[in-house]
C-alpha cells in the first residue's frame, strides 16, 4: 500500500496523504469520545512515542513524555497527542498561548524530499520551532510555524521504510470492519513493528 503517492501533474509538492493532529489533556477520554461516539478506529497507541529519538524545541533537547494514537479515516491519518508532562515544548508553548485541549495542533504531510520540502516552507514564511532526531542526529520530523491565515502548524515527516510499514498497517486495519473500534496499546514504535514481525511468522 502506497501511503506517499506523489501528484502526477506537481500541485501538491507535500504530497497527498495527510495527518490531523489533536493536542488532548486526557488521551483515554478522547479515544472513548473517537472509537464510541465518532466510530473511528482502531487506534494504535504509543505510550512513549519518541522512542530513542530526541525532541528538539527551539533549538534545545527536551524531556517531553508524549504518548500518541494512530488511526484513519479514509485517506486521513488521525493522530491524538497528549504530553504527559510539563517539560518545554510546541504543546506547552500552544497551551501557554491559549490553545484549548481538543482542538486541531497541526497538519503533517510526508513530502518524498524532505530537504526540498524544509526549503520551500522556509521560503514561503513557515518557521522551523522543533523537530525529533534519531540517535545519530539525522532529522525524523520537522515542525513549523504558520504564517497568518492557517493558525495551526504545520509538521513534514519523511517516509522511511519502517514508517511505511506501520503507517500501512495501521491503516489496513480501518478498513477492516471486523477489528472494529478497539484500541491497540504498545510501548513504542519499535514495540509495534516488533509484534508485526511476529504475526508475519
């Protein structure tokens, strides 16, 4: 399953698959709201989603805790972020500045160059504020601040072949209706791409 597919006449330079974002204070409060109420599911949870990769913020390394869930909605990858402590971040910093728990954080699109991609919003008045980094310092995720008009931010993310896999499978299982609503807790990613390794056995 192709979940970076580019555009076949250039329009969409970051890609046509995107990610909504919502900043949640109680993340078992919003999956019962979005798998009871909405029907969406199943979520994939990451209780300690940055894994071995860093969290930089404005130029600094923090020690966020951050658990997410994962799950679609058509061709719309639906994610839950809650921060599960007080360390610096771009959720503290939206929450500081008035952002209400709930609402929409920001919007990821998973370009094919990620340099480019950087370039060009650069270019067009979006502010790199943060990123994560794997171990060896390589840049996982970028995050940007909008320019007036959009109000939310803005997250490019590239598509590494671990990422397909687990971005496919999460989405393969929502459109299965027999798995239904539920929700999938693993520690991490590698957790979960490890119990896929398993079931392919």
């Amino acid at each position: 399953m192709d979940v970076t597919t580019p555009s076949p006449d250039g329009r969409f330079s970051l890609g046509r698959k995107m990610q909504v974002a919502f900043l949640v204070d109680d993340l078992d409060e919003a999956l019962a709201v979005w798998t009871e109420k909405l029907g969406v599911g199943p979520f994939v949870v990451f209780e300690h989603s940055l894994g071995k990769r860093d969290f930089i913020y404005r130029g600094q390394r923090s020690s966020a805790h951050i658990s997410l869930a994962l799950s679609y909605v058509g061709e719309t990858q639906i994610e839950l972020i809650c921060q599960r402590n007080d360390a610096p971040t771009i959720y503290t910093e939206a929450l500081s500045k008035g952002f209400l728990y709930g609402g929409t954080h920001h919007i990821a699109f998973w370009p094919d160059d990620m340099q480019a991609a950087w370039r060009q919003l650069t270019a067009q008045g979006f502010e790199e504020v943060a990123s994560i980094r794997g171990a060896n310092g390589d840049v996982d995720v970028y995050y940007f601040a909008s320019p007036p008009g959009l109000n939310v931010m803005l997250e490019i993310v590239p598509m590494t072949s671990a990422r397909r896999v687990y971005f496919s499978k999460i989405k393969a299982l929502c459109e299965q209706p027999s798995v239904g609503s539920k929700v999938m807790r693993f520690q991490d990613k590698d957790d979960f791409l490890n119990s896929l390794a398993k079931e392919a056995k």
